[in-house]
C-alpha cells in the first residue's frame, strides 16, 4: 500500500477501534517472526447514486478466511459473522464515501513459535482504494513470466491465504519491477501458467475466456469465480484447463484479477503485445455492476455497509 497518515487511520483490534497508530503487536509473537498468519483484501464498492458502502461477497471471503485458518491449524475463536460485524463496525467510523479495500487478519501472537495454535488475535483495516499498490490502479500491465515457480499443493499450498505465502510472490514482483515490467506470471511445478502475485490469470482467445484450473497452484479466488459466473451469464464460453507458456503470446486478450486489482488488462507479456481488450473491459464493468448492488441478478453478492 501506499504511504498514508496513520494518525488519521483506524482499524478494529481485537474487540476495540482504534488508531492504528496506537495498536501494538509482540514483536516476538509467532505472526511477527514467522509470517504466522491468514488474512483476506475484503472490497467494499461505494455507490454515489444510492449513498450506499457494500461490501462484496463477504460470505465467501469469510468462507476462505476460515478454511485457511483451519489448513494452517491456527486455534480461531472467532465467527464468520463475528468477523463481519468488525468489518462493519470499523467501516461505519471510518465513513468513507468512496471505493475502499479492508485488510481482514486472524494472527498468532504472544510469546509462541511458528508451531503455535494461537492464541489468535484478530485486526480489520481499512483503506481508500486509491491508496493501494500502484499496479492494482493500472489500466494496463506490462507482465513477464518470472524465473520463479509457484508454490504447490505438496510444498505450501496456495489454497491457503497466508502471509507467508507472499514471499513467493514477492520474488516474482521483485523480479519483474527490477527488469521494468509491471507485474509477472508464475509457472507451476509442471510448467504450466498459474497466476500472478495476489492475482488470477485469464486469456480470451476466438473469443473463449480461458484460465487455469484450481488445481494449477492457483488460489481459490472470489474474484475468479465472479468473473467465471459472469461470463457464462453473458453467454461467453468458459474454459479451466492448463495452459502453456507459448499460448500467452498469441492470447486475443489476457487480465490479471484480484479483489484489490479487480479486472486489469494485460497490455504485453514477455514483450509480446495483446492489443485488444474488448471483452475483458465488458467483464470489469459487468464486475462493476455486480459489486457496487447496480445488477439485480447479483445482489446476493453485496452486503449494506451503510
């Protein structure tokens, strides 16, 4: 995220809203040595007709909040609806009248070590979307494929929505900004195309909307799964199936997506372009819709903030 004013920032932590300047962490805790953590980006879709802050498929991000918590055997004694109710409440203090990103952490603190079950502590921080890292405000990326390999199923599983998990993306971003592109692809094990850093992979080609299977080293992603039903909602055909690295460089159109990057086109990969975006823009603004409670057929995908 981008540099902001702390003083100025609240969040919930552990049953209290407060500064996050004055919420304070054992450095020695398990979370703060060992990345012992599970966390979800919750988007939340500021509507300026309505007046209304939604935040978007909360169920389904406490779904996979939890089933990270239980892969990584933490000791959780909070809900889902517990969950929610701080994101509401910490949201309504906040007040923001447009788009913002909420940062959801179930943590291991005290005194333990990277075995410890807990105790486990939770925090909800909010941000304007605008705040966010510079390639989730992009309106094109320029990606490679990193030298890096994704995590798999038998080594870290990408299933899981850890902290600890991001060090692998970190070295694929670290590798694509040093040699000037914005973003990068993994490989999986087999190599075959996984996904981005924090981000889906999807290629339209003859006018097909194809993406890796789950089982790809690919994150459960909420995102993915709404672009999935949206398409087959607007009659375009979806495929999930492994792809090859080559088939990158004649996609018609390719998009990374995410909670906090929603729907952002690809413009080059590896040097080769992708010039249309034709029905990738369709996507994200039917996504748009969806989100900000503007299309009937997904309200069951919004939640009233306020």
């Amino acid at each position: 995220m981008s540099e902001t004013n702390n003083s100025e920032v609240m969040i919930w932590y552990n049953e209290k809203i407060m500064p996050l300047k004055d919420a304070q962490i054992n450095i020695m805790s398990p979370t703060s040595q060992f990345g012992l953590n599970v966390f979800e980006g919750i988007p939340c879709y500021w509507n300026e007709e309505e007046q209304h802050l939604y935040g978007f498929r909360l169920d389904a991000h406490y779904k996979r909040l939890l089933q990270s918590a239980k892969l990584l055997d933490l000791d959780c004694k909070y809900t889902a609806e517990d969950m929610q109710n701080a994101l509401i409440d910490v949201l309504k203090v906040c007040n923001y009248k447009e788009n913002a990103s909420a940062r959801q952490t179930l943590f291991v603190e005290g005194n333990g070590s990277w075995r410890s079950e807990g105790p486990v502590g939770m925090f909800v921080s909010p941000i304007q979307r605008k705040k966010t890292s510079a390639e989730y405000n992009k309106k094109g990326l320029n990606v490679c494929v990193a030298s890096w390999r994704r995590i798999s199923d038998t080594m870290l599983s990408p299933r899981i929505k850890c902290g600890a998990n991001y060090i692998n993306s970190r070295m694929g971003q670290r590798e694509a900004l040093r040699n000037g592109y914005d973003t990068c692809l993994f490989l999986n094990e087999h190599g075959k195309i996984s996904e981005g850093p924090g981000s889906c992979f999807f290629m339209i080609k003859n006018g097909k909307l194809i993406t890796p299977q789950l089982t790809d080293s690919v994150l459960e992603s909420i995102t993915r799964d709404s672009i999935i039903q949206i398409a087959k909602d607007l009659n375009i055909e979806v495929i999930e199936r492994s792809i090859d690295r080559t088939e990158l460089y004649t996609a018609d159109e390719a998009f990374l997506c995410g909670s906090a990057m929603e729907l952002t086109p690809i413009s080059s990969i590896d040097k080769f372009i992708v010039e249309q975006h034709i029905i990738s823009d369709l996507l994200h603004e039917e996504y748009l819709k969806a989100a900000k409670h503007m299309n009937p057929k997904y309200y069951n995908w919004v939640t009233e903030i306020y």
